[in-house]
C-alpha cells in the first residue's frame, strides 16, 4: 500500500485474513434480522415481519450467491477469495450456517404463533381442526380448489414437468389400487399464489386460520383417484436465477429480457426445502430427481415459505401487537412557499424518508406534468411500484406534448418484467425511452425539470439515495434532495446527454458518475484525510454510512488510512468484509449496524478535511459492482445547514445503543450496551422530523399575491 505523496507503509503481517468472506458477512446481516424476530421488545407481528424477512433475504441469496459458488465448483474454480476460502469450503461453511439460521427461525415462528393464539390471532394446525373447522375446509376444498389445481404424476409423465422454483408444492407417495396398474409413484402439487396462504376457519370472538397446504393434504385424495397416499409432504425448489443478459449483442433488449425472466423457471436447482413431516423414501426420492445431493436437501420443522407471512401481518386490527403509527412529515418548508417551484428556488432541500413524505417528491412530477411552463422531464427509474405514480405523472406530461425522456434500467433484478412493462407503457404515451447502456447498469437516481421562468430556462433537480417507489419510501430510510443550483442542474443534464446521446461530458462540475472514477474519487478522498494525519496537522476523521462495504481497494485505503492514525467510524447495514479493530491494522476503525423497523438503505459520507469538512450523498455503496459496472451518482452537499444536518444524523445513527451492533475482529457481531440514556436512532430521526414540520405551524404567515388566470409562472 502507499500513499498519493509517494510515502509507502506496508501491512503488518497476520495470522489471519484482511477480509472476511463476503457470504458468510451477509449471512450475519440475516442472523440480525433474526435477531429482531426473536426479540421480545419487539411487538409480535412486527417479530413475525422480521421472521418473513429472513425467509425472502435468504431465498434471494441461494439463488443468487450459492448458485453463483455452485457454478464456480461445477467449472472446476478452486481459488480462494480474499478471506482465504474455496468455492468449496464456502458453500460447506454456507450449509451449516444457512440449517442453524433455518432452527432458530422456525423455534421463532412457533413462539409467535403461540403467543398471538393468545391475543386472538391463531393459526390452527391440521391435527387440532376441530368438526366445524374440517367441514368449512371441505366446503372451500370442494368449491375453490379442487376444480383448480394440477396433480403432476413426476415419475410418469415424459418429458417431465418443470416445477417452478420458489413456489411452494404438495407431495404425494402413492400406490395404485387396482392390480394391473403400476405400483407406486410420485405426484406433485403446485400451490397457486393466487389464493390465500392463510384460509380463515369459524369463529366468533377470534380470528383463526388453517394454513393452505394443510388443506390440500387433507383432501388430496379427491386429486388421485384410483390412488392410495402412502405419505405426503410439502417442498419448496430453490433454482438458480442469476441469468445473465447479454446486453451488448441483443437487438431488442426488451425481448431479451423476458426471456431471460421466463428461463428462470427452468434453471437448475440450487437446494430443495422439505418439511420435517415428510416420509424419508418421498424426501431422498425428490431430492434424486432434482439431481441434489444430501447436503443439499433443508428439513424445515415448521412452515415452508414464512414469506408469506405478510398476508396474516395485514389483518385488520391488533394494533397493539405493531409498531405505533409514525406517519411521514412535510417539512415546513413546503408549507411557507407559494408552490413547491418556489420552495426549491429559495433553497436546496433535504427529503429524510420515511420520516419526511416522499409526497413532494410524487407532487413535483404531477404539477410538472400540468405546468404550461414545464417543457421537459428526464427521469431515471431503477425500481419503483406495480401502480406506479411517478409513471403515470410521466405519460401525462408526454400526452400533454411535454419532452419526457425516461432511462428504464431493464436489467434491475427480480424486477426486470415490471420494468418491461413500465418501458411500453410510456412509450406508448410519447416518451422516449432508454433501455440503459450496454455493459452497464444505471442505479444512479436523478430527475431534471425544465421549466420556462420569466423569460429564461431554470432547472430543477432532484437526487436520491433511493428508487422512486412512494412504498418502499414508506419503509426505507433513504434520502432525497431537490435543487435548482445551476453548477448541479448542468451536471445532471450531462448526464442524461452522456446516457441517451452516448456523449462524453467536457467536465462535471459536481457530481461523479462514472464507473471506475466514481473509485477513484472515493479513494482520493480517504488518502487525503490519512496524508493530513501523516503530517501531524489534523487528526483526520472520515464517517460513513452505506448499505455494504466489500470492495478491496476502498477497504484496503481504510485501513491505511487507520494506520496513519485517521479515525474511522463505519455504519454498515449488511455485508462487511473490512476487518476492524486489528492492532497496527484497523485498531482506528469501527463498525456499526442497525437493524430496526425500517430498512437503512442511505449513503452518506463525511470527511473532515483538515476542518473544511465535506459531505456527500450517492446512490452507490462501497462495492465492486457499484464502483466498477454500474453508473450511479456522488453528490457533495454544500449548503452549510443541511452539511451540519447530516454530519447529526451520522452523528445519532453512532450514538445508537438501542437497536445497534458492533462488528468484531472475528465476524461475529454483539449488540451495543445500554447506556444511561437509551438512544434509538430512528425514533430520534423520526421525532426530530416531527419538531420541525411543526415550525410550519409557528412560522409567520406569508402573502402572495393572486396572479392572473394562466399564468403560472
């Protein structure tokens, strides 16, 4: 390692790794949102939320993480990562953790269960239905789902079927009652998504349901006739879903990527889950026929697919057992301007979300869509919802003549086919829409108005930590920021003419987006703070706050910069593999993560700089696949208020002793003590967000004249 003055340091020498494995980093990211799931501070549902939680993360991570080591083993790669492990040895650690992570989070979900019977909320298992409850099932069974499912004789049919991966199925071991016919065979049962999980049960003063697998292993017989169920089980088929797309040769990319989405369901299978109920003869032989060894194969002594749980977490009522309302704050500033044109001109504007409403931001885009005075709108859309507001106050503003141009990332996944849907639906409203750039993904978050005032163009900006999706702003903790600063404003209009013209910019006079300088910038930026603290003319300090932290090079600056005596306080939501608080190494880093009802998903960074201290905002975290294939967006913040707003919030986020952890130097995490004063960074955010929107209530009334009909300038 060496410094950008030329002085060299060289790493002392350790037993172990300067890494941890980035699998097993992410891994104890779930175990922490089972941690809120087995918390008894928490309220029961939001535990039962939590508990869902680990199921989703840890299906999204064989799909994507395990089948990736499996394709690195199935090619014969036996290098070792940066933490000094196989594919191999990898996915053997994987296995075991992955069954304890499954034991502990199933013993969680029985102890929620029984503790909401107790509150009225009961899920009632097969062998307690009661007459009542089997003659109301029968009743549904006959009427809803036996004229709707599909037995699927596996062993018979040829070619045969393809079971859909992550979704859940019933097993049947048969024999045939007539003589002539074929012994025994295996059918399965796929279970449609569209009828409810949970399958309401008679009663009067509580709420009781049967779960839907139950069902149709209680009644499955009327599927098979001529059939005798020798036993029967649920499972669940994990396939792998990493599809690359190869952008760089594909004509239409939009054909591309639906066929990319329909080849997942035949993807090979990464594990199999079975329920511990199910005979051993039906388990091995499922596991045979999806080619999956022993070790491969998940007994889950509880509920399959937990995921759904949201389902029974929605039913009305049972207040007591959620988390208090904290509804979204409209900072008061939108409350003391004539129109949010006005509010944006006067100032630049930090949007906290979900403290702060995402509603300004929804507001913005409709008002452009109506304002005479608008006369484009370019918009980058990574992720955002089924009914989408932003979208439809798009197509709005180009069926009103508008120049709307939209950057689609098609390539954003798990939500490739809504982005296809969306690319067509506002083509077909007139905007013109590009599909992304091939090789590259675009995260970067950014919007650009062009409005016509007093006989001159001033643009409005908008960026974000975040996607623009009003319902994940209601449950992310992200951060939004509106500007019309010209500097900025030139930025992002380069930016979307290097996107859809394939221009290259003359210079940026504020942000940095490009891929590998985007690095470059990041590490600049650490080596200038341990440079000041090799001079002994600052004790440098560098905060930073990012979703995950796994890029070799800005960790190996870190610990540079820790060696020349810069303190370094990370908060780091999931994956790290910066080792911290190694003597001569990282002793000057430390890592937080918190884990609490809503989902840290913002980048801040902060560097001291000798005292002219700097902070950013972007839409990037520390990893490889940010900084060197995707195009997202480093913004600093200059206004001195909002500066010293967040260098608080990163400030608070640190002094958390409620809902935090502190990574140590073997992996492992444990919990921040309790001090004195108990300080829950997002009740304190959210309280601070509802202190200042009542300043609105307390600010001096302002008056605007009425202007004349059709002029909204």
């Amino acid at each position: 390692m060496s410094l950008s003055n030329g002085q060299a340091t060289s790493p002392p020498r350790f037993d172990e790794p300067l890494f941890f494995n980035r699998e097993l980093s992410w891994l104890e990211f779930n175990d922490r949102v089972l941690r809120e799931g087995l918390s008894p501070d928490v309220p029961l549902l939001e535990r039962l939320r939590f508990l869902a939680i680990v199921d989703s993360n840890l299906e999204e991570f064989l799909m994507i993480r395990v089948a990736g080591l499996k394709q690195q083993i199935h090619a014969g790669i036996r290098q070792a990562d940066l933490a000094g492990l196989t594919p191999e040895e990898q996915l053997a650690r994987i296995t075991e953790r992955v069954r304890r992570l499954l034991s502990e989070q199933q013993e969680g979900i029985r102890e929620v269960l029984e503790a909401l019977a107790r509150e009225g909320l009961e899920v009632v298992w097969r062998n307690n239905w009661r007459g009542e409850d089997r003659s109301a099932l029968h009743s549904y069974w006959a009427a809803e789902l036996l004229p709707s499912l599909t037995p699927l004789a596996i062993t018979e049919l040829n070619p045969p079927p393809v079971l859909a991966g992550q979704q859940l199925h019933v097993a049947l071991w048969t024999s045939a009652t007539q003589r002539n016919a074929s012994s025994e065979r295996i059918i399965a049962i796929p279970i449609p998504s569209q009828f409810p999980r949970f399958v309401a049960l008679p009663g009067d003063r509580i709420q009781r349901f049967a779960l839907l697998e139950d069902v149709v292993v209680e009644f499955a017989a009327d599927l098979v006739p001529g059939q005798k169920i020798l036993g029967a089980g649920t499972f669940v088929v994990i396939r792998d879903a990493d599809v690359a797309i190869q952008d760089e040769d594909a004509r239409d990319l939009l054909e591309t990527v639906e066929e990319a989405v329909l080849a997942r369901r035949r993807r090979r299978p990464v594990c199999l889950y079975v329920s511990a109920d199910m005979p051993e003869k039906l388990r091995n032989w499922l596991a045979s026929w999806f080619e999956l060894k022993p070790a491969e194969t998940f007994e889950v002594a509880g509920i399959l697919r937990p995921s759904s749980f949201h389902t029974l977490i929605q039913k009305v009522g049972f207040h007591h057992l959620r988390y208090p309302e904290w509804p979204p704050q409209v900072p008061a500033v939108f409350h003391q301007a004539h129109d949010l044109w006005e509010a944006i001109a006067e100032q630049d504007i930090l949007l906290v979300h979900p403290y702060e409403s995402f509603e300004p931001i929804i507001q913005l885009l409709q008002q452009a869509a109506e304002d005479p005075n608008v006369l484009a709108i370019k918009q980058t859309l990574y992720r955002t919802s089924g009914d989408s507001p932003i979208v439809q106050a798009l197509a709005e503003a180009a069926a009103k003549g508008k120049e709307v141009t939209v950057i689609v990332e098609l390539k954003a996944r798990f939500d490739e086919a809504r982005n296809v849907h969306w690319a067509r639906l506002l083509e077909d409203a007139g905007c013109h829409v590009i599909y992304g750039i091939a090789g590259l993904k675009i995260h970067a978050k950014a919007l650009l108005i062009v409005r016509r005032e007093s006989g001159r163009i001033r643009r409005y900006v908008h960026l974000s930590t975040g996607n623009y999706n009003e319902k994940t702003a209601r449950v992310y903790s992200d951060i939004g920021f509106l500007s019309c600063d010209r500097e900025l404003a030139a930025d992002v209009a380069s930016l979307f003419n290097m996107l859809t013209g394939a221009s290259e910019p003359t210079r940026w006079y504020k942000i940095t987006v490009e891929p590998r300088q985007l690095k470059r910038r990041f590490l600049n930026l650490i080596a200038r703070e341990a440079m000041a603290a090799a001079a002994s003319d600052s004790p440098g300090l560098i905060m930073a706050k990012v979703n995950a932290l796994e890029d070799p090079d800005i960790i190996q600056a870190l610990y540079q910069a820790s060696q020349m005596g810069v303190k370094i306080y990370l908060n780091v939501r999931g994956i790290c593999c910066l080792r911290p608080g190694i003597p001569g190494l990282s002793e000057n880093i430390e890592v937080r993560s918190i884990v609490d009802r809503f989902l840290e998903h913002a980048r801040i960074f902060y560097f001291y700089n000798r005292g002219n201290e700097e902070v950013y905002l972007s839409s990037a975290d520390w990893m490889r696949r940010n900084l060197d294939r995707r195009i997202e967006i480093l913004w600093p913040i200059t206004d001195p208020n909002l500066r010293r707003r967040l260098i608080k919030m990163l400030e608070i986020y640190f002094a958390d002793n409620v809902k935090a952890y502190r990574l140590l130097p073997n992996g492992t995490y444990e919990r921040v003590p309790p001090g004195p004063d108990p300080i829950r960074a997002q009740e304190k955010l959210y309280l601070q967000a509802v202190e200042a929107a009542k300043l609105a209530e307390l600010s001096p009334l302002r008056f605007h004249p009425l202007q004349p009909p059709g002029d909204s300038g």
